[in-house]
C-alpha cells in the first residue's frame, strides 16, 4: 500500500488542496483512495462529504475527530482494498513530530506558497525533515510543490531561485485558479472537471504523477513498516 504525506507546518500553504486533488486522480484510476484528514478544521473530510454518486468514491477519515466507540488504531485503520493513502496533516505540527509523522512514508510532498514568509518557512520544514526526521535525499522521498504560482511575477521568480537551491526536486507547479476553488466546493479534482475548462491544470500535475509512478518501480532502500504497526502510529499521534 502506497502512503503519501503532504507536510508543511505553515498554514495555508495549500496541503488540502495537495491532498484531494490526489485522491480525485486516483479514484479516477482504480486506486481505490484513503484519505487521512489530521487537521482539526477537517477541510479534506468536509471535501469528500461533497462527492456526488457520479464521481468515484473516496474514502476518508477525519482523524481529528475521535470515536466513542473503537479504539483509535482501529478508527485509523486503511479500508479493504484500498491501494494509497493519503495524509492530510494540520498546520503548526511541531518538528519533533515529524519522524513519527512520516515514519513509513513512501512520499513526503511539501506544497509552498509564492510568498517571503512561506519561503523562510519551507526552508525550515525541508531542514526539519532531512536533520529531525532522518530523511535521507538519496532516498528520493521528499516532493517540493509550488502552489498558486502566477507567471512572469517577481515573487515567483524569487520562489523558483529558492526551489532551485535546495537539492530536493520540484514536483509540480500548480497555477494560480479559480479551478482549485470550484473543484473544492464541489468534492472534485481538476482531474474530474471538463477537459476544456481543466486542461492546463490537469498539465501541471503530469510532473508530479510520472514521478510518483517512477518511484513504485524503485527498489525500497528500507523495509516496509507493517500496515497494522503504522495505523497504530498515526493513532498514537493523535493521543
């Protein structure tokens, strides 16, 4: 089962936005989804709750939200059948977090928003992954998206000196549209919308799912943590 986290503590940088979209593309595939909404404001399980019958399922976990009635490991626990799952994390989570956040993380994807403040932030979370977390670049695990980029403007051009200078790849360049905000109100993905009024959205993505795909092909230099001992860790976050 494939596990991508979308992390960045600053808020606002569009993790939501990272996380549905994901999910829209893979129930459009088959892959049978799971989203796992941390985040207390419960923006992604609000998203799916405006899925109509026309659209492939999603499932989601508001796992802000605890339950009265199972234990959380249980509450927490992947669907049969499902292939991926997606993680949904909230703002503010704090760096010691982090190694127990992405532990067992076949994807880490860090979305960063054209802005100074989102730079400094984002520099710091990428610090925080490679030296709290014990992220290794070599591992290839780590996805950087710039989020709501306008063209030709200086602060996007400030964003993409700064991307260049990490070491980390950049994954996808996501436009700034009113697409990601009709898709959001209507429990979709760009990838779900008509392909006139989508198309240069859909584009942007391409980058992203064709590394997404070499990756399943590569050889996992760690073993895999076993499904039941990670849906035990996530529980564990949230205690």
């Amino acid at each position: 089962m494939e596990r991508i986290v979308v992390l960045n503590p600053k808020g606002g940088s569009g993790k939501t936005t990272v996380a549905t979209n994901l999910a829209a593309y893979f129930a459009t595939t088959g892959e049978n989804p799971m989203l796992l909404d941390l985040d207390p404001q419960a923006s992604s399980a609000r998203w799916t709750s405006h899925r109509t019958a026309e659209h492939p399922p999603i499932d989601c976990i508001d796992g802000a939200k605890g339950s009265g009635t199972v234990t959380r490991s249980w509450q927490m626990r992947a669907r049969p059948g499902c292939n991926v799952v997606i993680v949904d994390t909230p703002a503010a989570v704090e760096a010691r977090r982090f190694p127990e956040i992405t532990r067992g993380a076949d994807t880490i994807l860090v979305p960063v928003m054209p802005s100074e403040i989102d730079i400094h932030a984002t520099a710091k979370c990428i610090a925080d992954l490679l030296l709290v977390a014990k992220i290794r670049r070599e591992d290839n695990r780590i996805g950087i998206i710039a989020n709501r980029v306008k063209a030709n403007t200086l602060v996007s051009r400030t964003l993409m000196k700064f991307l260049g200078s990490l070491d980390i790849p950049l994954v996808a360049t996501l436009r700034d549209t009113q697409n990601y905000v009709r898709a959001a109100q209507l429990g979709i993905g760009v990838f779900e919308m008509p392909a006139w009024q989508a198309r240069q959205d859909v584009e942007s993505w391409q980058n992203l799912l064709e590394w997404l795909e070499t990756k399943k092909e590569q050889v996992p230099s760690t073993p895999k943590i076993p499904q039941q001992l990670t849906n035990a860790m996530t529980a564990q976050l949230l205690v």
